[in-house]
C-alpha cells in the first residue's frame, strides 16, 4: 500500500492551492456576505479547469481522474465552501451523467461549454415532496409530436440560479413510483422555466439554492438521457459519484477551520501562556485532526476507487458521511477554540460553521448513508 | 531559437528549519518543497517569449536534485515548457554554486541556447552566482536581477534593478543569460487542461555525474539559527514623542521613510 499521492497529484495540489490562496480565499468573506459568488470567480475557475477536471478532452474536460476532482473540490473549500459545492454539484450532478449516461452527440453538444464554465450545470431531482424518496417525484411528462412536455416543480437545486444546464428527472406515470422516472438534458434559458426563488439558508451563502416551476416546458426527444423509465438508475448512480464531492467539501471545510484552530491556538494567550499549551485544546486538536486525516482516507479511497473502475458505492456513502460529520465536529471545536471570537462574524471559523453544516444532508442525508452502507453489509 | 530556463526545488519558506545531522544544512524531513520564487518569473519569461516566437521555438526546463524535483519540472512543463531536463543527484545541496554551474554549463554548451533565464537567486541557499557563473562558463553575455524584458531580432533590451528603486537599462546581444527578480512578471497558474498536457512531455533524466566532474570551490561549513536576541524596543512617552522616536526608526533602520 502507498498512501502518499502521486507526483502529478502532488503538482495539481500545489497549482490549485496557490490559486486559492491568491484568489479565493480573500473574497471568502466576501462571498458569505453578499450571497453571491463573483462571475468573475466563476469565469477563472472555469479557465483554470475545475469545472471539468474528471471530463475527457475530448469534450473539453481537463483528462484527469477522480482523484485530482476530489483534490480540487478539497482545495477550494478550504477556503470557499460556496464555491466548493458550486464545482461538486455542476461536476458530478450535471456533467457526470451527461457523460456517463449521454450518446456521443448529446455529449458533443452539452459537455464542452460546461467543462470551460460557460454554462454553470445543476441536477434537478428533489421536490417539495420527494427528498431521499426520488421514487416520490412528482413532476411528470407527457409526450408530444418530437418534444416532451414536462409540468412540475423541484426545489433545493444548487447551482440553479445560473439557469445553465440541468438534469431533470420526472415521471411519465407517478404510480410506477420510481420505474416511471426518465432523465432529461434541459436548457433552463427555455420558455416555461420559472425561478420561484433563491433560498436564504444558514451556510454556504454564496451558492444558489433554487426552487423552480415548470409550466409546458418543451424539451427535445433527444435530450431524453439514456431510456425511459430508468431515470431513477440514472439519479442513485449520480449521487453514488457525487457523494465523493460532498464528502471533498466537507474535507476542504474542516481542514480550513482547523487550520485557523491551530493558528489561533499558538497565538492566543490566556493565563501567560499560549492556549496550546493547555492539555484541554491539545486533546481538541488530536480529536479534529485524527477525524480529518480518516475522512480524507476515505475521500481518497472512493476516489481511487472510482478511477480504478471498482464498485465504490459503499465506499462513497461511508466518505460522505464521515467527512460531513467531521465538518460540523471539527468547525464547532475550531469555534470552541475561537472561545467567544470564534462566534463572532468577522473570524472566519464561525462561517465555516454554518457552511459545514449542510454536509450532512445534501446529496443523501446521513441516514439515506447509513442505509446503504448497513444495506450493503447485511445483502 | 532556444530557450533554457533553469530552476530549483526549494523548500516552502514558510516552513520551520532545523539543522541536519551533521549541522551543515538543513533537514529536509517534513518540509513541503516548492519552486523557487524567482525562478517561477524566470519561467514565466521564457514562456511568454517561446509564446512571442511560437513555431520553431523551443523552450527547454532543467532542474537539479533528487526525484522530488520533478515537481518542479512538471509545474514549468504545465506553465508551458516544451520538454525538460532532469539532472538526477541526491546530493545537489551539498554542491556549492561553482558546481551546480558547472553542471548547467556541461548540459548546455553544445546546445546553442539563444537566451537563458534563471531566478535572480535561490531561496535557501540565495548565493546569487549560478546564473552569472553559467553565463561565465559558456562565455555568453550576462545580466541580473531583471524587472523589465523585450527581445527583437537577436537584442534582448532589459530593465535592471538597482539600489535604492533606482532602474537601469540594459542591452544585449544574444546568446546571453539573464536572472529574474520579483517585480519582472505575474507567473501564470498552471491549469488543470495543461498540468495534464504536461505529462505527456518528454523529461530527460541525467545523472549529474555525466556533466560535470568539479570540484567545489566553497564549503558550507555550518547551519544554525540566529542567537536569541533580547526583546524588541519598547518606546515610551507621550504621543508626540513616540512618533517621533518611530519616525527616527524607519529612517534610520528602512527605506520606507528618506
């Protein structure tokens, strides 16, 4: 076994570290503030390829590996958990099964513009209605002449409001429950898109949360994605891979805010000695950094995995869950450590705080994680 | 034409240094290596000329060390290097300046380089005398310490940094060697597309042996940190009087107050 990443994953870790030094992590307030990522940010990340890191070249991707996306995903939020999940859920949730899933000439149409960033993907799956039970969908289609007609509404959706490219599931007989569920490549620029809003949540503030209504949408026979009725396969393969994201944020979040923890630690002084000093913060620090480096383990494994072409969806739930649960213990030790600073806004730790948060229960809550993996083990 | 840039793996100098275990140099355990700063303009330059010249150019990256520096090759390689040349010796940071030159200097001489860039100095051992030693070896002309360059038709113009923010010019013939300061570029981040089109370019390793058989001319002899000194100055009185105690300070002691 060899535990330490390759040279080529060395250089990309440096390369994209030393972006996010430079650009990233002096807006990362700044983000959190205005709710909103620059277009600007946008744009560069998109030119320096972490928005198609894992794609082909062919179809304008960079031609890495899994593992290079997980390390990009970790690196960026570090600093930006906003910008982190911008470039998970666009990866994995919309250019993943276009790729995966997706004829050559769908993949020829929609992948090149959303591996640059030109257009900004999102996965529209959850409704008011179906969260972990996509069988539950709600939004139907019906077929007409060469179009389908989708009705409906999904709520949730990250990365919405760019109205780029997304992936929708919806039903052709909701009483088939999740057999009736096909998949769709939709333009969100198209007539009978309507954003109903943009969500005001507790973290990562920066990156769209969107809630839609579809009034006739008319989509093209063929952005039908792979056959009809298999949509729901289409979704659980979706998450399995993008799990690997999630847990990548999660990952990022924690390590950002213990780095702060450990800083501050050796800054802050109370009864003439560093805080550090005190076996109390010294215990927090062992516990936040043993979490890290067996989340990271696992990350990495599941991205390697993945690469390597073997089945990984065990592997996925028990990342994502792990490195989330390691994002709210180790954001809420990091403030503990802040003491009362740590809860105030203008330190950084107490926005990680609220960013972490959520890693917990998108792309599958914990509990959907936990019934994989005990599924998995009991099957 | 062809270009050369040569660089340095150096350690990330935010890092904590410790003596070896023979106290003359630094142990390498634990430290995160990077490319030296100033090599980083250095490459950017040669990139952005092999740019300027495009077909027919060629712009080739050298470095010298152990495995690990290869990092530093690939860095420049995604920054748009064409192919590069990995001088293999675990024991480069024990050579001095004479020797290291010697060894670019034994790797370039029959090559016919048109312009050489290297950083203005390196971070750890930051000597200053491998660039101008090469330009010496290979009998080429030589400037260092640039913030400005252009090249046209065989003249490389260059801006110079002199004491005191002082700026001269400078101008030479080809073939020449220039070194890179800070102030010369803003180095491009190497993207994701051309980190992975960079592991597909040729590096050729040498094993550093083959280039040069000097000896070194200086010894490091020792490697310690700085005798602990007292406290800083603490000044005292009213608001006025510390001003101007601080205002004597910067004066006296820095170039941000003349």
């Amino acid at each position: 076994m060899n535990f330490e990443l390759s040279q080529d994953h060395k250089v990309l870790q440096s390369a994209v570290r030393d972006f996010v030094e430079k650009e990233i992590k002096p807006i990362a307030m700044k983000i959190d503030e205005d709710h909103a990522i620059p277009d600007s940010l946008v744009k560069q990340m998109g030119e320096m390829g972490f928005l198609g890191s894992y794609l082909p070249e062919e179809y304008g991707g960079a031609g890495l590996d899994m593992l290079s996306y997980a390390i990009v995903v970790e690196e960026v939020s570090k600093a930006c958990g906003s910008s982190g999940v911008l470039i998970s859920a666009h990866t994995s949730l919309a250019s993943g099964p276009i790729y995966t899933f997706g004829t050559e000439e769908q993949k020829k149409k929609w992948l090149p513009a959303l591996n640059t960033g030109d257009t900004i993907g999102c996965f529209l799956l959850t409704e008011p209605g179906a969260g972990s039970d996509a069988g539950g969908t709600a939004t139907t289609y019906t077929r007409d002449g060469d179009h389908f007609v989708i009705n409906g509404s999904k709520t949730f959706i990250t990365n919405g409001g760019y109205l780029g490219t997304g992936v929708l599931l919806a039903s052709f007989d909701r009483s088939l429950k999740h057999k009736g569920i096909s998949a769709f490549i939709v333009d969100l620029q198209s007539p009978g898109v309507t954003i109903l809003k943009n969500e005001n949540k507790m973290g990562i503030r920066g990156s769209y949360t969107t809630a839609f209504a579809f009034d006739n949408l008319r989509v093209p026979v063929e952005n039908l994605l792979g056959h009809e009725g298999k949509g729901f396969n289409i979704a659980m393969d979706t998450l399995n891979g993008g799990r690997i994201g999630i847990a990548s944020q999660a990952l990022g979040i924690a390590e950002g805010a213990f780095e702060r923890a450990l800083a501050y630690s050796k800054e802050r002084k109370q009864f003439d000695q560093a805080i550090c000093e005190f076996q109390a913060i010294q215990f927090k620090l062992a516990d936040m950094w043993t979490r890290i480096e067996t989340s990271k383990l696992l990350t990495y494994k599941a991205a390697c995995l993945k690469d390597a072409k073997k089945s990984y969806t065990m592997e996925s739930a028990m990342c994502k869950m792990h490195a989330s649960e390691t994002a709210t213990y180790v954001t809420k030790e990091a403030m503990q450590i802040h003491g009362g600073y740590g809860y105030i806004a203008d330190y950084e730790v107490e926005r990680m705080y609220r960013d972490a948060k959520i890693t917990e229960i998108y792309e599958g809550t914990n509990e959907v994680q936990r019934v994989v993996i005990s599924k998995l083990l009991l099957s | 034409m062809k270009l050369l840039v040569c660089i340095k793996q150096v350690p990330d100098m935010e890092s904590r240094f410790k003596p070896d275990a023979s106290g003359i140099w630094y142990n390498e355990a634990d430290l995160a290596f990077r490319m030296n700063e100033y090599d980083e303009y250095a490459v950017e330059q040669a990139v952005q000329l092999r740019e300027k010249l495009g077909e027919g150019s060629e712009l080739t990256v050298l470095s010298i060390g152990p495995d690990r520096v290869v990092e530093a090759i690939k860095k420049a390689l995604a920054m748009g290097c064409d192919n590069a040349v990995h001088v293999q010796d675990t024991a480069a940071s024990a050579k001095d300046p004479w020797q290291i030159a010697s060894i670019i200097a034994g790797y370039a001489k029959d090559k016919s380089f048109d312009v050489i860039f290297t950083g203005m100095q390196s971070q750890d051992r930051g000597s200053a005398q491998v660039g101008v030693t090469v330009a010496e070896l290979l009998g080429v002309a030589c400037t260092t310490t640039i913030v400005g360059f252009a090249y046209d038709n065989g003249v490389i113009t260059a801006k110079r940094e002199l004491e005191g923010g002082i700026k001269g010019a400078v101008t030479l013939n080809t073939p020449a060697l220039v070194t890179c300061q800070l102030g010369l570029n803003v180095p491009r981040y190497p993207t994701l597309p051309n980190i992975m089109k960079a592991k597909k370019k040729e590096i050729t390793a040498i094993p550093a042996a083959d280039l040069t058989t000097s000896e070194s001319l200086a010894a490091t002899t020792s490697f310690h940190p700085p005798a602990k000194k007292g406290g800083g100055i603490v000044l005292e009185g009213d608001v006025g009087e510390l001003v101007d105690k601080v205002i004597a300070i910067l004066k006296d002691k820095t170039a941000v107050l003349r």
